[in-house]
C-alpha cells in the first residue's frame, strides 16, 4: 500500500526530471482521466509531457496520502503557469488507474500571512482515520452544503485555528469575517454536493461541487484533525469548463 503512494510521488516528480520510468505505472490499458484540460487514456499523458513548454515544469510535492485505492497529493506546480494543485491516483493490482485533479493559481498575499500550502505535514492518529473522515463529513454537509453556519464553534478549534484559503484571516473570528463580507458584498457561493471524502490519520480531503461566484466549481477542502477539531484547513477551487471545451468526456467527478 505504501508503495502506491512512492508510485505516485515518482510519477509527478517525473513530469520535472523527464524521467520516463515511473510512466510504466499507470496501466496502458485502462486508464481514466478527469483533468478535462487532457485527453483520456495513456496517450492524453503522454501528449501533456511531450507539449511541455521550454522551461518544463516544477513539481514541489508538499503532503502525500493513501486511502485505500486511493493516492492524494498536494503539491505546488509551474504547470503552464504557477498552480496549488491536489491530484487523485486510483489504483487497481498496483498499477494507476484513474486521476483527478483540482488547480489554482495561487494569490499574494494572502489575508492570513500563510500560503496556500505551507503549514503541518506530519501523518499521525492512523487508527483515526474513519472517524475523522466522519467527523469533517459531517462539518461540510451541515454547513457547507446545508449553510448551518451554527455548528462552526463545535467543530473548528476555538483558538489557534490556521487557515490557508487566501482570502480568508486566521482564527474562528476570520472565517466570521469572511463570510460577512461575502454576504455584504454579494459574493455567493454554494455547496451542492460532496462527491468523495478520503483520508489518512489527521488529514481528511473532501471534494465538492458547487457554485462560486456564479460559476459552476469543484472545491478541494483539506483539513486537518487535532483533538475532534478542526485545526487547519487549505484548499483550491476551480471553474468547471462548459463542456464543448473538455478534451475528455469523464467529468471532473465519477468516483467510485
């Protein structure tokens, strides 16, 4: 298992070296691709590594986890452009099998003093790890999807609250902040459905789907667990594209 988590690593680091070795791991055959900015199987792949632009690109992997089938990274990128991205693998006999993907351009400087990725790395409370899923499940549902915003004081830690999103300050007082402001300022955005909760020990990822400021997004949310709390959160958003523009027909969803 722990292997398919060096797989994943070698292959993304590979997109800056050029080594071709760890290509060998995702399964020619059967391959699934939901990044719709690429073309579906092994030779979409191949045709974004060969289209590279002259400066290649960077790939600074920042956390790496494994649930099961699944492989998720968050990983800072020049990727045609600098991108905070969080990429899926799915594996199937050990070899890749499906990918998603979630990329955004990342915003200096931020209303916290942090960026998008830095902060805690540290896997720990592995036999935590379902119940912490259920546990931040239950934080988007109610008040992401439903808009309970009540529930806020049970789940985030009171103080000491670190927060990644760029334009979001720290603490409990800062998330009450924002959503103030996006109320007053009529910047809307919703949570229509949560589409894949995975996690390991104190990191659970969810991946949403919604509305942000009237354009039909996917929402990547990592948080991070500490005493039945959360204590950190990162994420990206990213616009779905209208379809005659995907160069795949997957959808940027269709979990198993």
């Amino acid at each position: 298992m722990e292997n398919n988590k060096q797989k994943v690593i070698d292959l993304l680091n590979s997109l800056e070296t050029g080594d071709a070795t760890p290509v060998a791991y995702i399964n020619p055959e059967n391959y699934t691709q939901h990044n719709l900015d690429i073309a579906d199987g092994i030779a979409g792949f191949g045709a974004l590594v060969q289209h590279k632009p002259a400066q290649g690109f960077k790939v600074k992997i920042a956390r790496a986890f494994q649930d099961g089938d699944y492989v998720f990274t968050h990983t800072d990128y020049d990727f045609f452009g600098p991108k905070i991205g969080f990429d899926i693998f799915r594996f199937e006999d050990g070899r890749i099998v499906e990918h998603w993907d979630n990329l955004q351009e990342p915003v200096f400087p931020t209303a916290n003093g942090h960026t998008m990725i830095d902060g805690a790395t540290a896997i720990t409370d592995l036999d935590k790890t379902a119940e912490n899923k259920a546990f931040i499940q239950g934080f988007v549902e109610k008040f992401l999807v439903a808009g309970d915003a009540a529930i806020i004081p049970a789940y985030i830690k009171a103080t000491g609250y670190i927060q990644h999103n760029p334009h979001i300050a720290d603490g409990l007082e800062g998330l009450q902040q924002a959503l103030a402001y996006f109320a007053a300022n009529k910047i809307g955005f919703s949570y229509t459905k949560v589409h894949k909760v995975l996690g390991e020990g104190n990191f659970v990822l969810v991946i949403s789907e919604g509305q942000m400021a009237g354009v039909h997004s996917t929402f990547y949310d990592l948080f991070r667990v500490e005493d039945r709390k959360i204590a950190e959160h990162w994420d990206v958003i990213e616009a779905i594209p209208a379809v005659d523009k995907w160069k795949n027909q997957n959808g940027k969803f269709g979990f198993r």
